[in-house]
C-alpha cells in the first residue's frame, strides 16, 4: 500500500543549537556549550531561549576585537576561553581554529578557519 500524503514542517537548520544564558549574549560573541563552538548570530537576552550556530570545521569566521592579539603567522591556533574572548594561549582554553592569513600586532580583525 502506497501511502498518498506526506506533509513536512521545516524546524530550523541543523547547524543551529538552542541555548538560553543567565547573561545577555550580544551578537558575534563566540560561546563554547555542549562541546560545540558556536556563534550569537543575534543577541540574546538573559534567561531567554535563544538560537546558536554551530562552527563547522573549514567554516571562516571575520572576528573583530577591542584588543589586538599580536603578531600571529597564518595557521597558528587560536582558542576561545571561558568568556568567549580569542586568545593564542592553549591552555585551559577550547581549540577555535586556526588564523587564515597572518595577524599584524596591532590588527583588530582577523579571520580563523574553524576547527
């Protein structure tokens, strides 16, 4: 018996990851939750469920920050700590990727190939 209807309701794409935080998340802020790096594509407000995307390894990234991170060669890791802040130190710190092109001293931008 062949069935003769089938009906589908789009849900969300499966890159995405639902997640409310007890602060404020603005948008771009890199948030490692689950085992998964993820990006606030827009804010979300405290204590509200709100919606993540999930970086994919070979994703690039444009990251732009108040404080340059040094000098950094093209390929050098790059990891996210506790406050969603890039740092070059491993330690006690989430693998984000690695530097696409090299970093100047003084660069605010930058963009990282996900891990």
């Amino acid at each position: 018996m062949a069935i003769s209807t089938t009906a589908g309701i789009f849900r969300k794409s499966g890159d995405t990851l639902d997640y409310t935080p007890s602060a404020a998340v603005a948008a771009g802020k890199i948030i490692t939750t689950a085992g998964c790096n993820c990006l606030a594509l827009w804010p979300i407000n405290a204590n509200e469920a709100g919606t993540l995307k999930i970086l994919h390894k070979g994703e690039v990234i444009e990251l732009t920050t108040d404080e340059a991170i040094g000098a950094t060669n093209a390929g050098t890791a790059l990891y996210v700590d506790s406050s969603g802040l890039v740092t070059k130190t491993s330690t006690s710190n989430t693998l984000l990727g690695y530097a696409r092109a090299a970093i100047g001293a003084t660069d605010l931008s930058f963009e990282v190939v996900c891990a």
